[in-house]
C-alpha cells in the first residue's frame, strides 16, 4: 500500500474518532451532572427536596374572641318574622353596650299598653270584689253577733220559766229554738258566703295576673328587639338565605326568629382553622412553631404555632375511608387588614429545615 493511501485511511479513521467522541461527549457530561447529588450546583432534585420538608396547609382566619347575634325570639307570641329597622354595618367597630340592631317592636309596645291598661282595670275589679267582700263579712259577722244576743236573751228567760206561766214559758222555749236555729243558720251561709267570695275573688286575680303576665312578655319582646353589642369588635354580617338568595341583611330585610345573622369578633387575637388529613397528621405536633400567610395580602407574614388537634376525625371530600382532623393554628401579632373569614395558608417547618422571617 502506498504512502498516500495510508495517509488517506488515517484521516478517514481520525475523522471517525472525532465524530464518536463529539456524540458521546454530552451523554458523559451529563452522567458526571448527576453524579455529583446534593452537593452539585446542578442537581436537578435538590429544588423538589428542599420544598418537600415544608407542609402547607390551607385554612381560614377566625376570631378567638367572637359573639354570634341571633333574630330574637319572642316569649309568649309566635312570630313569623321581624323586621329590620336598624343595623350597624358590616365591618364597623362597636363598643360594648353600643346598639347592633334594632327590629320593628310597634306591635309589641301596642300590646304592652293596651294590656297594661286592661291589668289596671282588672287589678281594680279585684280591689273592688274584695272592698265587697269586708263589707259583706263585715255585715255577716254583726249578724252573728246580735243573734248569739237574742239567744242569750232567750236562755235568760228560759231560766225565769219557774216564774213564768206555762204558756210564757212555751213561748221563752220557742224563742230560743229559733234563736239557736238562726245563729246556726248565719254560722253556715257565713263559711260559705267567704268561700264563695274568696273564689270570685281568686279568679278576677287569675285574670289579672294572666293579663299581667302578657303584658310583661310584651314589654320584654320590646327589649328584645333592641340588640346591643356584647363585647367590643368589629361587626361581622353573616350571609344567609333570604328572599329567595343568599346575602347579608340590610335595613328593611326581614327575617325569622332565631337565625344568626350577625358577629361580633374581636380581631385584637385571631388564629387559623385547617383540615389536615390523617397522612398529615402524624407530622404534626402540639407548640410546632409556623407561619402563616394571608391568600388576599401575598405581603403579610405571621408567626403562629399549633395550639390545639381535635381527636375525632371527620370523613374526607373524596373518600369516606380517609379522615380529616381538625387544627387550630394561634397567629402572632395583628394588622388591621388581618380579619376572620380571609383564606390563609400555613407553613409547617418539618424536621432539618430552617424558618423564615414574619413580619
């Protein structure tokens, strides 16, 4: 073979060469990326690992301090609905003792005087019954008396029948069966006159006393449609179904008995609400320091801890088999803008990882 053919093969060989090594070059770079772990600059799994060591629960703000305000129910009257006349509005700040709602209460003061004014005329049909009665008694009683006279004056003459003819002393005996028959008689009506009397008398009283009774449900329905506030904090209107929708009342809305329509929350102190399902939960521990972020307002940070983990669990979303626990988060520190019922999103330090900084 002669020289050039030689040369000829040689570059044909080095050209292969340089061609396996450029195809194979990137598959060993990469090889050597994946080899370096944790310690590379490059690992592709170091993100994914890093964010696996925080749990994220999703919950929503509440007040631990709050009072929910309920429609009124009346005693003694059976109400379809009430009325709205006044209401303080959705997130203003009330004191105690500041008024929250008023209910239209015209029917209750109307029933309040027309019963107080029936109570004065029945309280005086009593006091008169019972003026009849003393003076009745009264009566009775004189009777008594000067009949027990008559029959002593008849038993005096009966002892002068000695001295008497036989036909005055028939008379003198005659006298006294009918004196003695007379005390006795008024003795009898006078027990029954009192009964009587006495039972007429409970019964105006009963009457009274049942009107009385209404009319102190009235004045008491009157009170009660006067809500004033229990606690200081911010008003919370609560939605619910009302004419055919939901919604949260206004002046003029009406709505039944007993419906809590209202909160007054105290948003000095507030704390978050989780479901954590029972894979979670075992993650979990009571004083676990946290920090918890507000979905609305992406620059708020607070720290927080676990307070409490309900023991009884509830059927999941998804599957009855899975449970769901209940936890409660407390949050340190306040804002004006951090209020109940806003989505929050706690963050669980788990084990080996470092925590950030609330704000």
């Amino acid at each position: 073979m002669s020289g050039r053919a030689i040369l000829s093969l040689q570059q044909r060989h080095g050209c292969q060469l340089a061609a396996f090594v450029l195809a194979v070059a990137p598959a060993l770079l990469l090889i050597g990326c994946k080899a370096k772990g944790p310690a590379g600059s490059l690992s592709s799994t170091s993100p994914s690992a890093a964010s696996a060591q925080t749990m994220r629960l999703k919950g929503m703000t509440e007040a631990v301090e709050a009072r929910t305000i309920m429609a009124p129910t009346l005693a003694g009257q059976q109400v379809g609905r009430l009325t709205i006349t006044k209401l303080a509005a959705s997130g203003a700040r009330v004191k105690k003792g500041d008024l929250l709602v008023e209910f239209d209460r015209q029917a209750q003061m109307r029933d309040f005087i027309d019963k107080q004014a029936q109570s004065i005329d029945q309280n005086n049909s009593v006091l008169e019954a019972q003026a009849k009665e003393a003076s009745a008694r009264a009566k009775d009683e004189t009777e008594i008396k000067q009949a027990e006279n008559n029959l002593s004056k008849t038993r005096l003459e009966m002892q002068k029948s000695e001295l008497l003819s036989r036909i005055d002393a028939e008379k003198a005996k005659q006298d006294q069966d009918e004196a003695e028959a007379t005390l006795k008689q008024l003795k009898e009506t006078f027990e029954l006159k009192r009964k009587a009397a006495q039972a007429s008398i409970h019964i105006l009283e009963i009457e009274r006393d049942r009107t009385r009774e209404t009319m102190l449900h009235a004045q008491v329905n009157a009170a009660l449609m006067q809500i004033h506030a229990p606690i200081d904090g911010i008003v919370v209107l609560n939605t619910i179904w009302k004419q055919g929708k939901m919604g949260e009342v206004q002046e003029g809305d009406q709505i039944r008995p007993g419906v809590p329509f209202m909160q007054v929350v105290d948003p000095v102190v507030m704390q978050v609400r989780v479901s954590v399902n029972q894979q979670d939960l075992l993650a979990l521990k009571i004083g676990e320091k946290v920090l918890v972020h507000l979905d609305a307002y992406s620059d708020l940070v607070f720290h927080g801890q676990l307070e409490s983990l309900d023991p009884t669990g509830h059927s999941g979303d998804f599957s009855p088999k899975l449970r769901n626990f209940s936890a409660t988060f407390s949050i340190q520190g306040n804002d004006p803008r951090l209020m109940p019922d806003l989505s929050a999103a706690v963050d669980v330090e788990l084990a080996g990882v470092g925590g950030g900084q609330a704000k």
